[in-house]
C-alpha cells in the first residue's frame, strides 16, 4: 500500500475563518488508492469460531432430521404375502393369515396395492407391515418355516 500522504495546505487566496481562536487542522487520514484491494480478515481459530446467523441455520438440517431418518427407514419395508385377483380377496386372505399367524402378523397392517399386468392381467398385492428391515427379514423367515410365502418389499 502506498504511504499516506499529507493533505495539502489550504489556499493563500481562501478566507481565514472567523472564529475568535483558530482551531488545529484535522488529522489527515490515511487515503487508500480506489483500485486497491482491502486485507482479508485474519481467519478465526475453530475454538473461537462465531455462531452462524439464523438464516444459515434454516438451510442446515436440524438434529431431528438426523434422528428422525432411522425412524423413516424403520416403517418403509412391507412383507408381501400373496398376489390375488380381486381387492375383496385380497382383504380375505389378510383375514385368514393373520388370524392363523396372529403372533407374527396379529400388530401389522394391510395395504392392497393394484398391479396391472399387460400379459396376465390385473392382481391385488396383500402386502402387510410397515416394519423396520430386520423385523421384516425375521418375521419372513419364520413365515416361510411356516410354508408361507412371504417376500420383502422395500
């Protein structure tokens, strides 16, 4: 940076003020060429690094959102039990199963899902959960050692 440079003095030709005790000129301030660029700030230590403001926090994922996720994937696997023509089968054979595998089945719930195949036309899947992946796999395992067919679907 080039060194500051002195104001220069006032006019001859320029009106003395009138005020009854002259006052000290001001300080000259240091003057910064236009096209310089300004030093960067000296970085912060991580230990006393400041806060972010609170609009950078609403961009960042919460802490819920992290516990909340294994929550999310807990419910997202269903176990399909069969595949039938009609959604009143469907509800049926539920009725059936769960009422003979209440232990494994008795706590889950039903959805039918529709399927539409264009070669051997339309089923209803009776798939039963939500459940967590390794109560899926456990619950299957022991319906197949039931002779059950069970698949799990994600």
């Amino acid at each position: 940076l080039p060194r500051p440079t002195p104001e220069p003095p006032p006019a001859a030709d320029a009106a003395p003020a009138a005020s009854p005790s002259p006052e000290p000129p001001p300080a000259a301030a240091p003057q910064t060429p236009v096209d310089a660029a300004p030093l960067p700030a000296p970085a912060p230590s991580q230990a006393a690094a400041p806060k972010p403001p609170a609009a950078s926090l609403a961009a960042t994922p919460a802490p819920e959102s992290h516990a909340s996720a294994p929550q999310k994937a807990a419910g997202s696997v269903r176990l399909q039990l069969g595949a039938v023509r009609s959604e009143s089968g469907a509800r049926a054979e539920w009725e059936r199963l769960r009422q003979r595998h209440a232990d494994l089945l008795g706590s889950l719930g039903l959805a039918v899902s529709r399927f539409d195949d264009p070669s051997r036309g339309t089923f209803f899947r009776l798939q039963a959960g939500p459940v967590d992946a390794a109560a899926a796999e456990r619950i299957c395992g022991e319906l197949k050692r039931r002779h059950v067919g069970c698949l799990v679907v994600r």
